[in-house]
C-alpha cells in the first residue's frame, strides 16, 4: 500500500527561484534567451558523468547533460526532474516513480523505466556512495515505460534524497548495457536527457555544452552555449573572471580575494553554501598514535585551538564555526548545543604536564605528523601548528599532492593528524556514517574513518538510523551519536567552509536548488 508524497512541504516554484544564489532581486526579471556561459571548474576532472565517481567537477559538469530522478530545494525537499510523482510504502521498503513522458536521449532514443533500473543497478555495484546508498536494493520493478519501483530489503530513510544527477545520474541503458561501465567512452563523451549537450571535450582547456533543443522543459534552457574552463592557476582565474573572459567560477579564487571582488562593479560574490553537498571541514586523531590514543590529551590539543579565529583568519569570516560531527546544514538533525571545547590553553598545559608530557630542554613535549588534504585551506594547518606550538606541542606539516596524501593518509596511515574536508552530504548516513562507523575502518579505503575509531553504542545508534522510517526516532538517534562523538573526541569538527562563487552580474538564477553549482543550469540565463 503506498502512500503519496507530493510537493506540499516543498517551496513554491516563485520562493526558490528568488531565493537562488543570492541574487533573489535579479531574479525577478524575464529570462531572456541566447548567450554563451564561460564557467569556470576547479580542478579538471577525469570523467564528466558522475557514475562511478564522486569528484567535484564530474558532480558540477555532469548535472548539465544527464538528469536524476528529483532535484531539490533549499530545505531538501524533493521536487520532479524526470520522476513527475513518487511515493513510499509505509514500511520503506518500497519507492514507486512515476516517470515523465515525451522526453528523449539527445541521441533520440525514449527515454523509459528500464533506463532507470538500470542505472539504479549500475550505481549500487560501481559508485562510490551508491554502494551504500542503494545496499538495500534488491530489484527494480518496471511494470510500464514509464513507472520504476524500487524494492528494498530494509528501509533506507535517506534514498529519497539520493537521488538528484550530481549523486545518482541516469544514465542511457542502451549505450550502457553490455560494456564495462567503469571505461565506458560515455563517462566522459556523455549522452543524456538534460537541458544541455556535450559536443566537445579538449582536455586541459575546455568542455563545450550546447542548448538541447528538444528539452522537455521548454522554453529551458535559455542559454544557447556553455563553457567549462579549465585554469589550474588562481591567478589566471582572478585575471580570467576581471577580465570578463569567464562570467562564473565556483572556489576560483583565494579567500583574500573577495572583499576585492566584491568592491568591482560588475561583480557579485555568493558566500551561501550548497545544502545538497553539507560542507564540512574537521581535523582527525590517528587513534592508533600511542600519544593521542589518551582522551585527555585529545582534549588538551582541541583546548588550544580556538575555532573563532580559525574562522576569522583562515576562513575570512566566511564559514560557520560548529562543533558537531553532523554540521548544521542538515538542520533537523544538527545538535547545536555542542559546542567548541573552551578555549583555554592554560588550561591545555596543564593537562598535557598531569598526562606525562612535559616541555623538554627545547619547550617542546612531543611532535606530532599533520597531514592536509589538499581540497583544505593549508592556512588551516598552519594555523594548528602554530596553534600547538603554544603549548609545546611540534606539529610538522607534510605536503602532498592529493593523490599522495590519499595514500599517506588511508594506505599507509602515516599520520597522526589530519586535516580533511569530509562532506556531510544531504543526509548523515551517506556522509558521516562513513567516518565514525567502526565497521567502514579498512586499510586502503579512502575518506572512511580515518581516526581508526570504534564505539560499539555509536555503531548501534548509526545503524538503528540506516534503517528508522520514524522521523522522530531517527532524529533522537543522531542527537545521541552526535554527544557520544563529542565525548570521545576522535576528531575537532571545524564547521562549515566557505563556499564562494564569483560571478558577473548579467549571471542570474544559476543555482536555484539545494544542489547549487551542482544543478543543471537549466534556469540559468544572462541579463546583459
């Protein structure tokens, strides 16, 4: 027996659209059509479909040219993208889609359910996330072209927010099926339904996008072209946007630079963060370090850092302090009465002096090897060195490439702390299990608990909300893992990092949804 779930919680067409990027009074104006968009992606990216990865640039570009399920809005609420209606069984174990006609591959294939069974199937055995996200999946039901229902084996709560383009495309069975998935030539020459198609990748330079003339949702998308640069140097991508060379960059310049851009007259700056992704910056405890395997050292070392003026310094002002595992861009189950540990380095000294540690002949107690993934700031891990000094404690800096800090930190673990830049994602089964469950430690397995840390009540309390279709239970569940956390320290949450886009001011209605720079640009339009 299903039950529906329509658009009531959602924001009306009209609120989002004015409340995107920032811009909401530009926002008002008539789209107008025509134009080419020159937007700026940070790093390259080695595939365009976000199918068997979940890089940054794969998850922004490919959003234009394939299409999800659903989209969303500010708040997370899903809303129709090629699924018009949806419902859920009211033991989770079924979802039933029911699916848009009339839309076509851009090679002019139809688009149907088997589409989507497939592409459900393909994310479950070859993302990254999917794997999880979709572990409960054991068929996908096509009684029509144009329903899908997937059955599950257990609920998982969280699936209806999965499933946007940038974290669950779908993808053409038809050019899929039969091939290896992983090497597919369309990862990376893609064909979709989205308002935009792929003509041309010159790697190294460019990735060129044209308006899909047969979108199902026309008169979208108004722009005629977009795009996507490639500029390695922040220099060149400060000189490319003032040049008026690229109207669009997401993080394409330093922080320092923004006050900058946001005095020049045909600029503005978005500083608002992107719900879908829940940015989150922290620093981990290699718990398997004989000296930080000690709590009250953990929270000596926590003692000293004084997370407003990372904020302030590092930061800019930009970002938003918090203090949880689970940060507040997923509001419902944010606790925001945790707070930072007290700022106190006295206090720090003195604990370290009653743990055994004491300042050498040197002032210094012990040393410690801090790691920083390189999509960090690495003013923050100059700002913990410099932080620990204080106290006595050395904390060397080692820098590498993010290929090279993947293997020091995940294969070798050859660290002792770490700073990373973990994404809570939209829900914390997909974002934050993965760090603070016990059973995801495994030598060579990036980005999964890195701290080695193991707490057999938070394991239940994760898991017991993998599966809870009861809001109320699984908002308790996550409020009791996230004191837990706190207690054990076996990481300093830093908060949310600055998002910045930089735009020029004829740029409108670029990010309407939750997803932000990740959405398709479909409602995107340039007001000369």
């Amino acid at each position: 027996m299903f039950f529906l779930n329509f658009l009531r919680r959602s924001l009306s067409r009209t609120a989002w659209v004015l409340a995107a990027a920032g811009l909401a009074g530009a926002a008002i104006a008539e789209p107008r059509s025509g134009g080419n968009l020159n937007w700026i992606v940070t790093p390259e990216p080695a595939l365009i479909v976000p199918l068997t990865t979940t890089a940054g640039g794969s998850c922004e570009i490919g959003p234009k040219i394939v299409e999800g399920l659903l989209t969303y809005d500010q708040k997370l609420n899903p809303k129709p993208q090629l699924a018009t209606a949806w419902s859920v069984a009211k033991d989770g174990l079924q979802y039933r889609f029911d699916l848009r006609k009339g839309v076509k591959w851009h090679d002019g294939k139809e688009f149907t359910s088997a589409d989507v069974a497939f592409s459900i199937l393909a994310l479950k055995q070859y993302h990254p996330r999917g794997r999880s996200v979709f572990a409960n999946v054991t068929r996908v039901e096509t009684p029509d072209a144009h329903t899908a229902i997937l059955v599950l084996s257990k609920p998982a709560p969280f699936l209806l927010t999965a499933l946007a383009a940038t974290e669950s495309p779908i993808v053409p069975k038809h050019l899929y099926e039969g091939t290896d998935i992983l090497t597919n030539k369309y990862n990376s020459a893609p064909v979709g339904t989205g308002p935009f198609v792929f003509k041309e990748w010159v790697r190294g330079s460019y990735v060129a996008l044209e308006r899909n003339p047969n979108y199902w949702d026309k008169p979208k998308p108004y722009l005629d072209k977009v795009t996507v640069r490639f500029i390695p140097d922040a220099a060149a991508r400060a000189l490319a946007l003032e040049s008026g060379s690229a109207d669009l960059g997401g993080q394409a310049i330093p922080l320092s630079d923004v006050e900058r851009f946001k005095a020049l007259p045909n600029f503005a700056v978005d500083t608002s963060s992107e719900p879908y992704l829940g940015s989150q910056h922290q620093l981990y405890f290699n718990l398997d370090s004989p000296i930080l395997a000690n709590l009250e050292v953990r929270r000596a070392l926590a003692g000293a850092l004084d997370l407003n003026a990372l904020n302030r310094l590092v930061w800019f002002g930009y970002g938003q302090v918090s203090a949880s595992p689970i940060g507040p861009l997923i509001a419902k189950y944010h606790d925001g009465s945790i707070q930072p540990y007290p700022f106190d380095p006295k206090r720090s000294e003195a604990a370290l002096d009653a743990a055994g540690h004491k300042r050498g002949a040197d002032g210094t107690r012990f040393k410690l090897r801090l790691l920083w993934n390189p999509f960090q700031e690495k003013r923050a891990a100059e700002f913990v060195r410099q932080s620990w000094a204080r106290i006595g404690v050395d904390a060397v800096i080692e820098n590498y490439d993010f290929a090279t800090y993947t293997t020091k930190a995940y294969t070798d673990r050859a660290f002792d702390v770490t700073l990373e830049a973990l994404a809570n994602m939209f829900d914390p089964t997909v974002g934050v299990q993965r760090v603070f469950w016990s059973k995801n430690f495994k030598v060579g397995l990036p980005f999964a608990n890195p701290a080695h840390y193991a707490n057999p009540e938070v394991d239940r309390l994760l898991e017991a909300a993998a599966v809870e279709i009861d809001e109320g239970k699984r908002q308790k569940q996550f409020q009791e893992f996230q004191r837990i956390v706190n207690k054990d320290l076996p990481s300093i949450e830093f908060g949310t990092n600055p998002r910045v886009v930089v735009l020029a001011k004829k740029v409108r209605n670029y990010a309407p949804t939750g997803e932000g720079l990740r959405g398709s640009f479909a409602d995107a339009y340039l007001q000369e």
